[in-house]
C-alpha cells in the first residue's frame, strides 16, 4: 500500500492574492490538481491533501482525501496531521508539496523505483541550482547524505552548496510514523521542519536521493513573480508540443493553450485565442481571432471567431461567431451557423440550421432546417423555473418572435415576424400573434419630437 501526501495548506500571503496558495489557477487549471493528476497516474493507492484554513476554496476530485492542519505549525506538522487517516504502516509515502506543480508522473516514478531498488528507507527529490537562495541545502559527509539545513539555518558556507532540496520526499510509511514526533521546533522559525527526518535516521538507516535534471519540474511557488515566471515557460512547452504535432499559431505571445487541451490533426490557433479544460479541437478547425474555448469539443473543419464556447460540442463544418456565446452543455449540429451576438445555452440543433444574429435560445431542442430570425427569443424562465422549448425540423421562425416555454414547434411550421407563440405548432402550421397595426393620420405632431430642423 502506497500513500501520496500533499502539503497545500499555504495561505499564499506573498502571491497577494485572497486565493489559497495551491487553489490558484495556472493556465485555467488550480495549482494543486496539476500535481494530483501526476499522482494519480502512478501505483500511489490513496492519496490525501493537507489543507489550511482556506479549505473551503478547494474542490478536490472524487477519490481524493483531505485534513486540515488548523494552525501552520510546520511541514512536519501538516504530515503528521495526514498520517492521522494512514492506518497501514506497509509500503511507501511519498511527499510533496502542492506549490511544485510541474512535477511529472515520469519523474515520480522513476524516483520511486529508485527508491525500492537501492533499498533505501528515505529519498529526497534534489536539484542542482547556481543560486540556491531559498532552498534546503543538502549536506553530505564522504558522499552520505546527513542532513538538510533549511536558509535561515544555513550557516555561510553552507549556503555555498548547490544540491538542495525540492521538497519531494519517499519514505518507507512504518519510519514515517516512527520518527516523525521526534522532530522539534528548535529553528530560526520555530516550526516542525520535515526535513529533520534525514538527519534523525541517516545514522540508521539508508538515506538516497534522486536528482530531478528538469529543475523546471522541482521550482515551487512561493510569489506571484514566480507563478508568472514559471506559467509563462510552461506555457512555451505547451504550444511547442503542440507545434510540432502541427498546430498553428498565428502568435504564440498572445495565445494561452491549458495542459489539458488536445489537437487532433492540424489546427489553427489565430491572435488572442484562449484554450482551456478538457478541450479538443478536430483537424480544420479554426480558432480565433480573441475566442474563448473551456471543456469542450470541435469538431473537424469548424470556424470560430471572436465568440466564447463553454461545456459544449461543436459538429463539423459549422460556423461560430463573430461574438457567439455557446454555453452549458450546447450540442451544436453540422453545417449550422451561429452568427453575431447569438447566445445558446444547454441546447441541442440538428443539420443546418441558422442562427445569424442578435438571438437567445435556451433550453432548447432543435431539428435540423430551422432557420431563427433576427431577434429570436426562447422565453425558458417564468421568475422561479426553466422550461424546454422543442423545435422541429425545417421551421422559420421570423425576426422580432418570441416562443414561450413550455412549448412544441412542429416540424414544417412558419411563425411570423414579431410574433409571441404561447400555443404548440402542428405540422405544417403557420402562425401569427401580433397587434393588428393602428395608424392615425398625422397624430405624430401631438407628441412634440422634438426634429433636427427645429434645432
């Protein structure tokens, strides 16, 4: 049985920010579920998050367990309050801290397996820095490491060492728990440093390292310089990924790509796009220019521009924009047209079918053929619930018209321009429903508008 121990119980103080450390977003995606997903590819069989005070903030995925450390008392404190849900003392932990975010499942794993073929009892995660302000120092005495002295701790030629320690540790789970209380707070800081852990069995037991040649991979987080520093070069390793698979992009500075998005076939990303969540976008497809995608899928040979799509599916040779909104799980048809200042929530559309401009449709069921004049409305809330609107296939529906939910629009049906339909639609029925036209000869002067030549 292997344990994960995450340690994300900063405040994040020093990114300025009423965020927790770990919850703050990188690429769209929260810090700490960078790490848990790495985790979560390895023979790790339970994994537990330490949480601070900001709790509340996190949301965790399924499967995942989490305590709080009620005061931050140090990363041996915040341990020891993990291996409170630890019943078996078999197997491993391994402990990272949830600001090191671009830790990759390789990376663990090869350390683990490093691990248990030199039989060693604890593994620290190092890295080799020119400048090791901050860091851990690692002290090693004829090759064996003793201890690691934290900064404030260091003394000067200490400070010289380049190995340090990236805060990624794998210990056998029995030790853990039997030398973890041991640890004291006699420190410039006056914290449980989990570090003291190598010095306490070192004499004892075998003591390895594992040196991360990515330092990229080890950095942690500790302010917003380093958050904007460290998004911005993992951002080039994205889209390079990417470019070499043979997306394009019309300006990489200006694009932002998330780690989760994937391109099938050859794409093209245009200025000021932003690709986020569980996207995946289809060979042909064109993004941008200033369009935003989340968590959803388009199909090949789409055009998307100037527009937002969230949660939802876009079929192939359809057409998206400019200023479309597509939201909460829309599932847009084949060869459709969603055009200017069009708004679609939670609503299905069938084979071509016509959205040019200016319309909200919601809630909505729609065949194949229809055609939404300017100025559509599917009226789906009444004040208190949402209804569904269902539509059939080759419908016209005039300019300025209003569909009141719930309702049913047979398939052949006409609707006229600036109509209110408040009554279902047979098939093939034409409907009507609008003020019959008062006109009063020159009645207009009695409202005194007031006209340019009068000025």
């Amino acid at each position: 049985m292997n344990y994960g121990i995450i340690l994300a119980g900063g405040k994040g103080s020093r990114m300025h920010s009423k965020t927790a450390k770990c919850a703050v977003p990188i690429l769209g995606k929260p810090m700490i579920n960078y790490i848990l997903e790495a985790i979560q590819k390895t023979n790790i069989n339970q994994i537990i998050c330490v949480l601070g005070n900001h709790h509340n903030q996190f949301h965790l995925p399924d499967g995942i367990g989490s305590v709080i450390q009620e005061k931050p008392l140090g990363t041996a404190d915040a341990v020891k309050t993990a291996l409170q849900s630890i019943s078996n003392d078999e197997g491993d932990t391994l402990i990272i801290p949830g600001d090191v975010p671009f830790l990759e499942t390789k990376t663990i794993n090869e350390m683990m397996s490093l691990h248990r073929e030199n039989k060693n009892v604890l593994t620290i995660g190092t890295i080799r820095v020119s400048l090791p302000k901050g860091y851990g120092r690692v002290v090693r005495e004829k090759n064996r490491i003793i201890r690691i002295v934290e900064e404030k701790d260091a003394s000067e030629e200490e400070k010289k060492i380049q190995e340090v320690y990236c805060g990624v540790m794998c210990i056998r789970t029995r030790i853990l728990k039997e030398y973890i209380s041991l640890i004291q707070n006699d420190n410039a800081q006056h914290e449980f440093y989990l570090t003291d852990l190598v010095e306490l069995i070192s004499n004892k037991f075998n003591v390895g390292s594992y040196e991360i040649e990515d330092v990229f991979q080890a950095q942690g987080i500790n302010d917003l310089p380093t958050l904007i520093r460290l998004e911005k070069e993992y951002q080039v390793r994205i889209i390079n990924k990417h470019i070499q698979a043979g997306v394009r992009f019309e300006n990489i500075d200006s694009v932002t790509i998330g780690p989760n998005v994937e391109f099938v076939g050859e794409v093209f990303v245009r200025v000021g796009s932003v690709i986020t969540g569980k996207s995946v976008l289809y060979s042909g497809v064109t993004v941008g220019p200033n369009t935003e995608i989340v968590d959803s899928i388009i199909y090949e040979d789409v055009v998307v521009a100037h527009s937002v799509i969230e949660k939802s599916t876009i079929h192939k040779n359809s057409t998206i924009g400019p200023f479309a909104h597509i939201r909460n799980d829309s599932n847009i048809g084949e060869n459709n047209r969603i055009g200017n200042f069009v708004e679609i929530k939670n609503t299905t559309t069938g084979f071509k079918t016509y959205a040019s401009h200016l319309a909200y449709i919601g809630d909505t069921e729609c065949g194949s053929g229809v055609n939404f004049g300017c100025g559509i409305v599917t009226v789906n809330y009444d004040g208190v619930n949402k209804h569904k609107t269902k539509i059939g296939s080759n419908v016209f529906i005039g300019c300025n018209s209003n569909l009141i939910a719930p309702i049913e629009i047979a398939s052949n049906s006409y609707i006229a321009a600036g109509s209110t339909i408040t009554k279902d639609l047979a098939v093939g029925d034409f409907a009507i429903a609008r003020a019959k036209q008062i006109t009063k000869s020159e009645y207009a002067n009695k409202f005194h508008y007031k006209r340019v030549d009068e000025e």
